[in-house]
C-alpha cells in the first residue's frame, strides 16, 4: 500500500537510487537534459541531502548535481527553492 511509510530495506533502496541520479548528474552537462528532467531530479537530490542515514559522499554529490542543476537556469533554480532546498 502506498500509503504505508518505507521499511528499512525499502529506505536503503531509495537512498541508493537517489545515490544514483546524483552519482550522473555531478558530471552530466544540464543543457543536455530535458525540462522535465532537471525538474524531476530536484526532489530526490534534496531528499538525499535531507536523509540523515546517507553518506557524506551521497551528500556532497547531491548538492553537487543541486548547484549544476540549480546554476543552469532559473527555472530549475526556482524549483529547488520551492522544494525548500534553500531555507
């Protein structure tokens, strides 16, 4: 059920998967990527900066894909800040 909040196994998967995007997005070009994209990958990345059971290395490469992404244009930066990136 959707409904139901994450087990444990369920949280490492996630926090992996998130791992992943930022693991591409630190070195991927965000001219490249669609709108849709650079927008869908804003929450994830600032779920992963938020999850206090990752890594530093997860959390530096996902404020790393954040500023990339958040440096191309405003509306990918104003995103991030509706998202509450900034606080």
């Amino acid at each position: 059920d959707k409904g139901d909040k994450p087990n444990e196994m369920e949280k490492k998967i996630l926090r992996h998967a998130r791992s992943c995007v930022a693991k591409l997005l630190v070195t991927t070009n965000p001219g490249i990527l669609t709108v849709s994209q650079r927008s869908g990958a804003v929450g994830p990345l600032l779920k992963l900066v938020k999850d206090s059971d990752a890594l530093d290395l997860m959390h530096f490469e996902a404020l790393m894909s954040l500023t990339n992404l958040a440096g191309f244009d405003n509306e990918t930066k104003n995103r991030v800040v509706s998202q509450k990136g900034i606080p």
